[in-house]
C-alpha cells in the first residue's frame, strides 16, 4: 500500500472513531448530568457545579452527633476541607449547620454540604463573624452529597 492511502486510512478511521464517540449532552440527560458534575474535581471528590453555584460555602465535614432544636435541627459538624467561601466570615474548624426538622439531614459520614446564610436569605447579616449556616433548601436532599470516607482520623 501507498504512503498516502495508509495515512488517509489512518485519517478517516481517527475521525470515524471521533465522531462515534461523541455524544451530545442535550440528547443524553445521562450524560449531561455526567458533564455537569465532572466540570469540578477537587481531590478525586466531585462537586455538583449547579449546588456550587447556588452555594455561598461548600465544605467536607463529617458530623459530630445528632441535631438538636425544634423547626431547625443543628448540626455540630467538624470541617476536613473547603471548596468554596464566598462570605466575608473565615470558617473555623467547628461549625453549627442547621436544616428543617422535617427534612432529611445530615448522614453520619463524610459528606459534601451546600450552605447559604441563615435564616434563608439572609445575605446582609454576613459580616457577623458568628454566622450560622444552613443547608442549601433547608433540606438533606438537596444540599449534601454523600462521599466515601477516607482513612483519615478525627
């Protein structure tokens, strides 16, 4: 065979398999949400890109017992890493995170929580250094993903 019959070949087979792989997210509600929860990696952990953006904190932490309160339950948590902190506020190692009684909560492993300010839009008291935080939509469901835990000890 020829030079340029085996690099055509070559081209048209490269380019074949290009298109066969790929797959249009708007076509594929499957791969979409793939897409969406790839586009932020941190530390092998994958973060939900829609949740960070609604969110003013996003953080790792693993809770420190059960909540307690009426309507609210709070959550004593222990930080393991932040992803993001859009308040004026540097988080401190413990924090309080609250959600709706009648909502799910927290799960006892480590977890990826979504935080926005408490009570719910309340975005002019964040100056307050002893901020309180609430899961995004007050609820469990929504405002944390759960992870595998890691080998580390708290």
């Amino acid at each position: 065979m020829k030079k340029s019959t085996v690099l055509s070949n070559c081209l048209i087979l490269i380019f074949a398999v290009s298109i066969s792989c790929m797959s249009s997210s708007e076509n594929n509600p499957d791969q979409a949400e793939s897409d969406r929860k790839l586009s932020h990696m941190h530390d092998k952990i994958i973060l939900d890109s829609t949740k960070l953006k609604e969110a003013v904190i996003s953080v790792k932490v693993i809770k420190m017992g059960e909540g307690t309160g009426g309507k609210f339950l709070w959550n004593k948590v222990i930080i393991i890493q932040e992803y993001k902190n859009e308040s004026t506020v540097e988080l401190s190692r413990e924090i309080e995170i609250a959600h709706y009684s009648f909502e799910e909560g927290l799960p006892n492993e480590e977890c990826i929580v979504y935080l926005t300010y408490f009570p719910l839009g309340r975005e002019r008291l964040n100056k307050n250094p002893n901020r309180r935080w609430i899961l995004l939509k007050g609820d469990g469901a929504y405002g944390v993903d759960k992870i595998k835990p890691t080998s580390n000890k708290y």
